[in-house]
C-alpha cells in the first residue's frame, strides 16, 4: 500500500486523460451525426437527443409550442447557447466540462479517504475506461447535467463538512446557504425526479453547519436561530427551480404540471411498492421476472457486490460525509427504480443505465474501502485479522446472493376463444397474476416490447407501460403486470407484428415471491 499511498498524480492528467477519452467516444460513435445515413442529424434520429436539439432551436427562436418542448427546458437552453456554432453538436462542450467538473470533485471527495493515485485509478476503472458508462456521458443526455449539480453541490458539501468553526454571521451563512439551494434547485427545471436528492443534501448541509456552530461554542438560542435562518435559506433557493419549473410548464402547456410531467409520472406510472422487486431485478436478477439475459447491473459489472457492501456499511457505520453519500446513492434507486418504464430489457439495450452513470466512480470508492478494510492494521495479528475481514466480506456478500425469485403457478387459465385481430380471451379464477406466458406467439423484440398492445381485465382497459408491459420470450410472449392484478375475464389483443402460433397456444399464469437459495451472482435461465 505504500506505493499507491506515496504517488501523487496531478489533477491535469487527470482531466486531460478524461478529455482524451471522452473526444475518443464521442468522434467515434456511430450514432454521432453524419456517421449514420439513416439518420443523417444522428443520435437515433428524433430520439430523445433529437428532442433536445429540437427543443434547443425552439428555444433560440422563442417558439415555446408544446410540440417543440418533450423535456424540461434547462438542457435545451444550455445546447441553444452553442447551437449557432455546433447545430448539429450543440452539448458537446457542456458534456465535456460535466465530465471534467465531476471526475474533479470525485478526486477531491476520494482523497479525503485514498491517495491520490487510488483515487485516479477508480475513477479510471469506473468511468474512463469503462465503455458504457464513459459512453453515456459522450452521449447528450440530461443525466450528464445532473452530474454537474451533484459535482457542484457534493463540492460545496465537502468544503463545508471541513470547516472547523463558523466564522461568518448569519446573514452571510444565509446568503451561502440560498445560493447553494438556488444552484441545486436548478434540477427541477432539468430532470426534476434528480432533485429528490435534496431528501440527502440538504439535511446534510443543515448537519455541517451545526457541527461548525459547536465547534465555535455558539450559545443554544443564537444557535437554534442560525438555523432557522439556514432552513429558511435553503427552502428560498429551492423555490428558483421550482418556479421556474411552474412557470416554464404554464408557458409552454397552459398548466404548471403539464408535459414531462404528465408524460413520465402519470403515462409511465409510479409503483413504490414495487421497488424490492424492481431493484432486485435491476441490480441482481434480471431474468426470472423481466427474461433479459444479462441485463442486470452485477452480471456485468461483479465489482459492483463490494460497492453495494461498502456502501451499506458506510450508511450504517461510516462518517458522515459517507453516510451522505451512500445514502445518495441508495436514494437514487429507490426515485427511479419504481418507474413502470424502466425495465432491465433497457438498461443496456436503451441505455437506461445513464440515470445512474454519476454513481459508478462512488460505487466502486465504496467497494475499495472494502479491500482497504480487509488489509488495514489493527491490534490484531494480521493472519487473524485478513482470516476474520475476509470471512465478513464472504458472508455478506453470499447472504446479498443467497436471496432470489421463487415463481410459482397462479390461477388456471381457460382460453375461451382467438377472435379477430388475434385477440385472445381467457379467464382465471380472480387470484393475484404476476405474469402471464403464452406459448407459441411469435414475433421479433420490437414488435413485442414496443408494439401497441391492448389488454382488458374484467372489462376495464388497461395502460401499456404504466399497468401492463408484453416481453419477448424463448417460448412465445409474457404479458407482466407493473402491480399483481386480480381479474377473472381478459381480452389481450396483440400488435400486428405478433403473431399467432402455429398450433395449439398454451397459457400459464404465475406469481413470485422472495426466497433464498444457494448464492449466484448470474441468475439467467439455463435454457
């Protein structure tokens, strides 16, 4: 360890190797414009990217119609700064400098634990040399803007989490504290669900600044007033973004809670009693429920088990500045991952991953914290010690695997007849449905995963994607169920681009729950 204790790596080769890397995967991309001649403006055509640039040229010309605004506004308006001299490449600066500005604040966070060239090498593993994360920062998406006002508020946390003792009053304390809200709050108008971390920072900021109070042996009353000021402070700055959010909303779509809004928390649908189910099945298992092979975060990435077990010890036993982050983390699956449209099917596939690209670089700073525990001194012989660390290490990273799916039938299925648009009706006996399998439905993973299915549950319609989802299976097509319905007479009418099987269908309905079992780390289906 003295090695990597004692080399110093300068913070220029670490943003200029960053730099280098990122114009790599950016020039070479194939989706970049003018590497396509599918899609000529690139990035998938009017994609998501598309979107942006489209909104960003609105934006230029002060066109605020509501078929020229998909996203919050603040993405775009940053693009339309560059868009007269970059139309075709307007985030590619702001992208490089969220880069640069979050692997500078991540070195500076990692060094208050590791070296400096344990922080380089983390940072190196986990973002610039790993292709998909390192990739979806080179792409524009709004998620590389969320890594700028994570950098900037974890930044000015840090800065505060060392300050010893309080040395301005509290009109200054204030006017810091607004403006660290005001810059935060700013994610409202860029991806508002990202500004749920606020539940984090913000109580962190509150702590840092009572620690600095008792260390300067401030009175309880003056105490307790700071405060107050602080809060207040902090609740003002957050208004900026939610102002504007509001204002933005009833400019563009004559009501404060209208497009993206409506697109994403109502369209998609919002399950947080689903979330073990969907973070299993995101980080573990992404076969037994959602069958995508290889689609879970530990097939690909198995590092990430000892960041999972460095980051819960630090929640539970760690100082505060690693409580605050570990906590951010697990926050940032729990906002996301009861979206009824976030699916390992597109984790990699859609790259869905970029909603947590900022917290590979921790992950991975967690899970070294791990191995530096293991080999750390202690007043123990060190045989002993390395026996004892080690054995904790495996025990909770096997219990973490020991856990999995158990399916289990549900209710017979009668098929009643197929009718006219290959419209199927079948009926159960009205238990809870998890999932339904139709055997011999064939049909390419386009067709099944986005075609525009429709389905009834005792009469009554129900959303694709927000209640309902079809997934391409090995023997057909599974119909799943955002939450377990109860129902006695169905009528699912598949896309054309299903077809219908060749011979007799078969249908099995089926429900899970947890179990344990020998641990695993790929859970995919052997056949």
């Amino acid at each position: 360890m003295k090695f990597l204790k004692e080399t110093r790596v300068p913070i220029w080769l670490v943003l200029g190797l960053g730099a280098l890397v990122y114009c790599y995967f950016y020039l070479n991309h194939p989706a970049l414009p003018g590497n396509n001649l599918e899609y000529p403006r690139g990035w998938w055509g009017w994609f998501d990217q598309g979107e942006y640039i489209k909104a960003a040229a609105a934006i230029r010309a002060g066109d605020f119609s509501p078929g020229k605004h998909a996203y919050p506004p603040l993405y775009p308006a940053i693009g339309s700064i560059f868009l007269p001299f970059l139309p075709v490449h307007p985030f590619f600066f702001f992208n490089l400098l969220g880069l640069l500005a979050f692997s500078y604040v991540f070195v500076a966070f990692a060094t208050r634990y590791v070296s400096q060239l344990e922080a380089f090498l983390l940072l190196a593993i986990s973002l610039y040399f790993n292709e998909i994360i390192i990739l979806n920062f080179a792409i524009p998406w709004t998620t590389t803007g969320t890594a700028v006002i994570y950098a900037a508020t974890i930044y000015q946390l840090l800065r505060k989490s060392k300050q010893e003792k309080l040395n301005s009053g509290i009109a200054l304390e204030s006017i810091k504290a607004f403006c660290f809200s005001g810059l935060f709050s700013l994610l409202v108008v860029l991806r508002p669900v990202d500004a749920g971390a606020a539940a984090v920072f913000y109580p962190a900021y509150l702590y840092f600044s009572y620690k600095s109070l008792s260390l300067s042996g401030t009175a309880a009353p003056k105490r307790n007033a700071f405060l107050f000021a602080q809060v207040v402070a902090l609740g003002a700055g957050l208004l900026i973004g939610i102002s504007l959010f509001f204002l933005f909303n009833l400019k563009v779509y004559g009501q404060i809670l209208g497009g993206y809004f409506k697109s994403t928390a109502v369209g998609s649908g919002y399950f947080p009693l689903e979330l073990p189910r969907k973070i299993f099945s995101l980080v573990f298992d992404s076969y037994t429920f959602f069958l995508e092979p290889n689609g879970s975060l530990v097939t690909h990435f198995p590092w990430l088990i000892l960041g999972i077990v460095g980051t819960l010890a630090a929640l539970l036993r760690g100082p505060a500045l690693l409580r605050m982050m570990a906590a951010a983390i697990g926050l940032q699956f729990c906002l996301y991952a009861p979206y009824g449209d976030l699916l390992p099917n597109g984790v990699y596939r859609y790259y869905n991953i970029h909603y947590f690209k900022w917290m590979f670089p921790y992950l991975a700073f967690f899970g070294w914290l791990v191995v530096r525990w293991i080999f750390e001194g202690s007043e123990t012989p060190r045989a002993k010690r390395l026996a004892i660390r080690s054995l904790a290490v495996v025990v909770a990273v096997s219990a973490m695997l020991a856990v999995q799916y158990k399916v289990k039938p549900a209710s017979p299925i009668a098929i009643e007849k197929i009718g006219p648009s290959n419209s199927i009706s079948f009926s159960a006996n009205g238990d809870g449905i998890d999932f339904i399998d139709f055997y011999g439905l064939a049909g390419g993973f386009n067709e099944i995963y986005l075609g525009d299915h429709h389905m009834l549950a005792d009469g009554k319609p129900l959303i694709r994607v927000r209640e309902f989802r079809l997934l391409p299976a090995p023997w057909g097509v599974r119909v799943f169920f955002n939450r377990r319905i109860r129902a006695k007479e169905f009528l699912l009418t598949p896309d054309k681009g299903v077809n219908p099987p060749s011979d007799e269908l078969k249908i099995k309905a089926s429900t899970y729950r947890f179990s344990l079992g020998w641990p695993r780390l790929v859970h995919d289906d052997p056949r």
